[in-house]
C-alpha cells in the first residue's frame, strides 16, 4: 500500500489538480481565452491562477510546520477537521451555478495574467483548502525545521504548482478542442464530479481521524 503522507511530490499535483479544477471566475476566464482561439492567452491567465495557489500552497506548508510540530499529538484532530473542510467545500463546489457567459474581459492577457494572481490571493478560502488538505493527508516529513523536512514541504509546494498548471494545460487545449461544443451543463458536470471526489476524500479524512 502507497503511503500517501510521504508521496509529498505526487500528492501536491493531485491537490493542486483540485484547487483549480472547481468552476469558478478563473476558469470560466481560461475557457472564453481558449474557446476564442487564445491558446496563449489562456495559459497565461491559467499561470497566474497557478502561482497563486503555490503561494498559498507555501504558506500552508511552511506555515502549518509550526503548528504541526505543537499539535502532533492531535492527529486524529487534525486529520477531522481537515476532513471536514474539504466537505464543506465539496458541498459549495456542488452547489455552484458556473455560466460561460457571465464574465467578459477585453483586458490584455499580462494585465488578466496579474489580476488572476491577485485574486488568487485575495481568496481565503483558498488558502484554507490547503490548510485542510494538508492537514487531512497529514504530509509525512512537514513539521520539523530540518533540511529534509523542509525540502518534503518543497516537495509539496513543486506539486501544488505543476498540478495547477496541469489542470490549466488541460482546460486550455481542451476547450480549443471542444470549441462550439462546450455548454453551461458541461460546467456543471465539471463541478459535481470535482465535488464528488472532495467529498471522498473528506469521509476517508475523517474516517481516518476518528479511527486514529
């Protein structure tokens, strides 16, 4: 059985997947990018959104260290409560109503690029996804101030990012693909099928916890 705590590099991708995939004001900008021929442009928006969630993804890690390190006795604490904000956001995420048509932007792509970033870290709620999925998967090696714990937090954070980008990769070149096909329903379906697996991952989380 894989030790998910101390896949730190591969863990990060797939968290980083699920902070951009939900539906939100990001990607209904990427899409419109993309779906108007704007390959380019699209990736641009999708890096800012990217290192975004790696900024919040290092101070989650980095930051979370310390806290670790006081409250290691509480892991079954810490992996509930990490369990149950990914619940939480499993039910807004499902309950979203994306519209393809609700965002219009003429703005150029560095300028979209650098409001992008900013809204990123303009979301708490971003930063508390990390804090609960990191407390959740309870990351093996993060909480201590030693150069291999510190570099497993890197890890991390590396993931976070390249999984981002991935999920921008993907969004970009497909709705250039899907260009006329792509409908609101889609948008939904997206939505629901993130939830599903936010939503499993915080029963597993908590199962955990209480098990512990």
């Amino acid at each position: 059985m894989i030790d998910l705590a101390s896949a730190h590099f591969p863990v990060g991708v797939a968290i980083g997947v699920a902070a951009a995939a939900p539906v939100g004001p990001i990607n209904l900008l990427v899409i419109q990018r993309a779906l108007g021929g704007e390959r380019g442009a699209a990736l641009l928006l999708g890096l800012g959104g990217a290192l975004g969630d790696a900024v919040f993804a290092g101070v989650a890690a980095f930051g979370l260290a310390a806290v670790m390190r006081m409250l290691d006795v509480h892991e079954g604490l810490i992996r509930i409560i990490g369990g149950i904000v990914m619940l939480v956001f499993a039910v807004v995420i499902w309950r979203a109503a994306p519209r393809l048509g609700v965002i219009r932007s003429r703005s150029s792509a560095p300028r979209m690029a650098a409001a992008v970033f900013g809204m990123t870290l303009t979301n708490p709620a971003t930063l508390f996804f990390f804090l609960g999925s990191f407390g959740a998967v309870r990351f093996a090696g993060i909480g201590h101030d030693t150069p291999l714990h510190l570099f497993n937090a890197g890890l991390v954070v590396a993931g976070v990012f390249l999984g981002s980008m991935l999920w921008w990769v993907i969004v970009s070149w497909g709705a250039m693909a899907l260009r006329g096909r792509i409908t609101d329903g889609h948008l939904v379906v997206l939505n629901h099928a993130t939830a599903i697996v936010l939503a499993l991952f915080g029963v597993v989380a908590v199962y955990l916890g209480v098990t512990a």
